[in-house]
C-alpha cells in the first residue's frame, strides 16, 4: 500500500469488510471469518473442517466487489502483487 502511495491499513480494510458483511449481508459469519482467514475452534474442530467453503467465499467476495464499486472479472483471479 505504501508503494503506491496510499495511507490505508490492511487491519483498516478487514475491519471495513468485517463490519459490512456482519451489518449488511446475511452471508453466515462462518463464511465471513474463513473469507477474513480466521481460523476458530481447538485442533479436534479444525480436523473435522476440512472444507474451504469456496462457493460460499466467492459469492461473499462478488458482493462485496459490487459494494466497493470494482469491476467483476469473469473466470480468472487478479494478481495483487506486480
């Protein structure tokens, strides 16, 4: 972020999507917290989680790209880093 310029903090954003999903979506905080990378439970919960919810993350994260104005890419995933 600095690289370009920017003042922002990743915590800045995560709080934000955070904060809209739980306020403005009914997507359940379990995909939520696996969207943000929270891992919740002890090691025996985590053994029995072995999906990755992907369907669930990706329509979240489509919402959420609506929300923020970016534009929908169809079928491939975006670099962030050059």
């Amino acid at each position: 972020m600095r690289d370009m310029g920017r003042t922002e903090t990743v915590h800045g954003f995560r709080s934000a999507f955070g904060t809209w999903s739980e306020e403005q979506t009914g997507f359940p905080a379990a995909v939520v917290e696996a969207a943000l990378g929270h891992i919740k439970g002890d090691k025996v919960e985590a053994a029995y989680k072995r999906g990755d919810i992907l369907m669930k993350r990706r329509k979240l994260m489509e919402a959420w790209a609506v929300y923020t104005g970016m534009p929908k890419v169809e079928g491939e995933l975006r670099k962030l880093r050059a």
